[in-house]
C-alpha cells in the first residue's frame, strides 16, 4: 500500500476507528516505496502557490480540473509540513537547516522536497512505522481483494484471495477505500512494482464506477536499460541537476524537439526519445551527469549511484543507458476532492483515482503531494459520514462450488506476456487507428479466454491479475479511440492536432 492508503489509515485511526488494511504482498510493496523523485510544494521564497498552479496546468495540457489544482496546492504546505513532523528525514541545506529544494522537468523553480534519491522508500518507512505503533490498524499481507460487494447502490466491503492459504475471505467494511496503485504492468516496460496491475481500477469499474481518461498514460523517460533489471527508474531529478540526454556520439538531441530540452514534461522527453530511438533503429539513448563534479553526484544521488556501480556502471565517470517506460495512469475511478466515488460507501484515492489535478499529463512529483492532501480530506468526509452509514447483518459468501484446481499456470504467463507486448507495440507512446483497432480485437479475444476457458479454475494471483490487466487495457484502448485528437500523454499520428475544446474522457466498463 502507498503513502495515500497508509496516511489514510493513521489519520482515521488517530480518531479512533478500526482500520484493515488488505496488501496483496507486503505493506512495503507500493510505488510509493520506489518513487524517487520527491513531494512537490511550493515552500521557496521566490516560488507561490499561484506558480505551482500554473506549472500543473501548463503540464496538464487543457485538462486539468483549475479548483482541485488549487484544493491540493492550497493543502500542499500544512500537508508536507505534518509529514516532517512525523521524523520523515527530508534532505536539508546545511546552512539554514530548511528542507532542500530540488527541480525537475515541467517545474518553473525548485520546490521538489526530497530525501536524497530514495524519497518514497524515506516516505513508506516513516508511514509503516506510523502504522505499526498504532493499535487501531490490521495488516492483512497477501491479501489479493477479488471483487467490490455491493448491495442496494452501497459498496459494503469485498472478497479477497488469500495467496498464502488458497482461500476466498469475505472482508465488511462500513467505508471501503480503494488505494491500489496504477495500471503500468498492462505494458512490457514500465517502472513500477509488478503489483502495479490496476487492481482497484478494475474492480471499481466492474462495480459501475466511471472511469476517467484512461488513455492518458504517463511513460517516464528514463529507465535504466539492462538485462539485469527490468524496473529500475533513473529520476528525474538527474535532469533537473543538469543530466543530459545523448547519443552514442555525445551529441544531444532534446533541444530539437523542445527548447526546454531535457527540463521539457515528460511526455515531451518520453516521444523525443521514442522517435529517436525508432528513426536510429536504437535500444536505447543514454543520460550523462558525468560533467558535474564527483562529490555532487555522489551526495545527491547516492541510490542510484550505488545501483549503477553495482551493474558495472559509474555515474561519475560514463553515460548510462536508458529508456522510456510506463509510469503513472494520470486517468483512473472518477472523484471529487474527498476521494467519493460513484458508489455509496466507496472512496478511491491516489494513482487508483481521476480527481482532475493531473489533466493530460501528471507534473512531476506531484503524485506523492496529491496522496498525503486526498489522505486527508478523505479522512475528513469518512469521519463526518460514518455514523449515518447501516451495514447488513451478513454478506453472502464466495461462491466455490463450481471451481476445480487449474493446471494451466504455464498459458496464464502467455496470456500476460502476450497482452504486455502488444499494448507496448499498439498503445505506447505512439497510437493510430489501425494500431488501436488491433490492440482492442486482440484484449476481447484474450477476454474471452478469460472468461470461458478458466470460469471454473480456482482463483490464483496470476489469473485474477490477468482479469484486472485485460479489464483496464480495455479501458485505456477505448478512451483512447474516443479522443480524436493528439493531447498530453495521447498522440495520435491520424490526429496530430489539438481539438479547440479539451474534454474529458467519461467512460464505464
């Protein structure tokens, strides 16, 4: 579970209610934990709230909703203010003592508070700390939740698989909040934690939730290129201290594509490389800090120098190679800023959640901000409504009598691997009609697979993250065959144009 679910928990156990927290692994596993970056808030003298606001809309691309911008910006400063109160160990300048302040792209200043270049491992550590002193709050780990239950318009609670003993649980909860990450391992490359498998995307949507703009996925420009690892993320902040994006050769290239050049939003970065890459017939590009000072490097960015140095590879010394890959679904399960959803009884927040703060394409570090100012406003609304809320006597039970042990865990990898590839080849960076056409004939076949061919095999984790990865790659290809224009994170080569009125994507499964 990430930074929103955990601060979520301690703010509602605090006031002294009873939290279960489901994690399908353990706590620790989260894209929170691997999020390097930082937490955006406007603290520098010569930085505002007003700046803030315009550097997420610019980012956002016409789409972003300007009051929840504002909502969370606004919350920005007394919410990262809180967390360092809780001992998070915020990297300082030794002169004054106050936080440092780092840049990345998209960003008018520096105002990206971090801890070294490990921020989310520094958050996640501090927030389970939190948790585990706390007498109000259940882990339940390996706990992969099936599907929402709800009864008469109310989500009452949900069944869950537990891994480790191969059985079904029903879970009753009076509010139900789902804070399950992304979609990112619908693609063959990404950055994120292999529990990113928009769960709780996909069971909001079977439930009846909308869902919001779902082709807007974010692909981070630089992940490390190697046979040794597949999702190890190179932050930004790399680009923001003065890393350049190079060829073999040592030439650049970003300026030509935009005159922010490597300081451009990622989806700039990302189709600059892409295009690159494809026109050169490249693996890879590489990033180079190597002309900044060794001490500098060392210090500021210890993580990754250590990984590097461990595969072989010296950030002081050498370019290294990288690539882009999928990052953060900036769509998701439609809310407003209490994290409420369609469904009575049922909030969804961070990456899992659309509240309009990302628009066409999420500002760096903004997602961490977003999670610790949703956490508590949805804290707030579950404390004022809880006491009007009736739960039933009882919840019917799983249903198992028509399940039988499956044997076919071999075809299920397939499946996964064989939805993972084209979606990367049909809906990466770059998209056409036929390509889109392709990728949605290709999810209904493997659907009905799915559906008919293992109905009756009991549930296992690959097979019900099977179910959720087809159910969230229909809704990206279908959000993204509405939107006949090219936009942020979408770009569309049969609609190169932007349309003269921006809309949202409203869809239900």
């Amino acid at each position: 579970m990430g930074a929103a679910g955990m601060q979520l928990s301690l703010r509602l156990a605090a006031q002294g209610y009873k939290i279960g927290i489901l994690c399908k692994g353990e706590l620790m596993e989260s894209a929170t934990y691997w999020a390097q970056g930082g937490i955006a808030v406007p603290f520098a003298v010569d930085d505002s709230p007003a700046q803030h606001i315009n550097d997420t809309l610019v980012a956002g691309d016409g789409l972003c909703n300007p009051k929840v911008v504002k909502f969370i910006v606004d919350n920005s400063v007394p919410a990262v203010k809180e967390l360092l109160n809780m001992d998070f160990p915020v990297t300082r300048n030794k002169a004054d003592g106050q936080p440092d302040l780092g840049r990345e792209g998209g960003h008018s200043t520096r105002r990206i508070v971090h801890a070294s270049d490990h921020t989310g491992k520094a958050l996640s550590t501090t927030l389970i700390n939190a948790i585990k002193k706390s007498k109000n709050i259940t882990i339940h780990s390996n706990n992969l939740a099936i599907d929402l239950i709800v009864k008469r318009g109310k989500c009452v609670g949900c069944y869950a698989l537990d891994i480790k003993k191969n059985r079904t649980i029903t879970y009753a909860g009076k509010s139900n909040v789902l804070a399950t990450g992304g979609a990112s391992w619908v693609y063959q490359y990404s950055t994120s934690p292999q529990s990113a498998t928009g769960d709780g995307i996909a069971m909001a949507a079977r439930a009846g939730c909308r869902l919001a703009n779902m082709e807007f996925t974010q692909f981070h420009p630089t992940q490390l290129y190697h046979p040794q690892v597949k999702s190890f993320l190179i932050s930004e902040a790399l680009r923001g201290e003065g890393a350049k994006l190079v060829l073999k050769n040592g030439s650049r290239f970003m300026d030509k594509f935009d005159k922010r050049a490597e300081l451009a939003p990622r989806d700039v970065v990302a189709r600059g490389i892409d295009f690159i890459m494809k026109k050169r017939g490249l693996d890879f590009v590489y990033l180079d800090i190597s002309h900044k000072p060794s001490a500098f490097i060392k210090k500021r960015f210890p993580n990754t120098y250590k990984q590097c140095r461990d595969l072989g590879m010296d950030l002081t010394r050498q370019p290294i190679p990288v690539i882009p890959a999928a990052h953060y679904t900036c769509g998701g399960v439609v809310t407003d800023t209490a994290g409420v959803t369609d469904i009575k009884g049922l909030y969804a927040l961070g990456e899992t959640a659309h509240n309009g703060l990302h628009g066409a394409n999420r500002l760096a570090s903004n997602s961490l901000l977003e999670c610790l100012v949703m956490a508590h406003s949805a804290a707030e609304h579950i404390h004022q409504n809880i006491a009007n809320i009736k739960q039933p006597d009882s919840l019917p039970p799983w249903d198992e009598s028509r399940v039988v042990n499956s044997d076919e865990d071999v075809v299920i990898s397939h499946n996964w691997d064989e939805l993972r590839r084209f979606m990367w080849n049909y809906v990466g960076i770059v998209r056409t009609n036929k390509r889109l056409e392709r990728a949605l004939r290709r999810v209904q076949l493997l659907k009905e697979e799915v559906r008919e061919y293992y109905s009756n095999y009991r549930v296992s984790r690959d097979l019900l993250e099977l179910r959720n990865l087809l159910t969230c790659a229909e809704l990206i290809i279908r959000s993204a065959r509405m939107r006949k224009e090219s936009r942020g994170l979408h770009y569309n080569t049969d609609y190169l144009n932007k349309s003269t009125k921006p809309r949202n994507n409203i869809i239900t499964y």
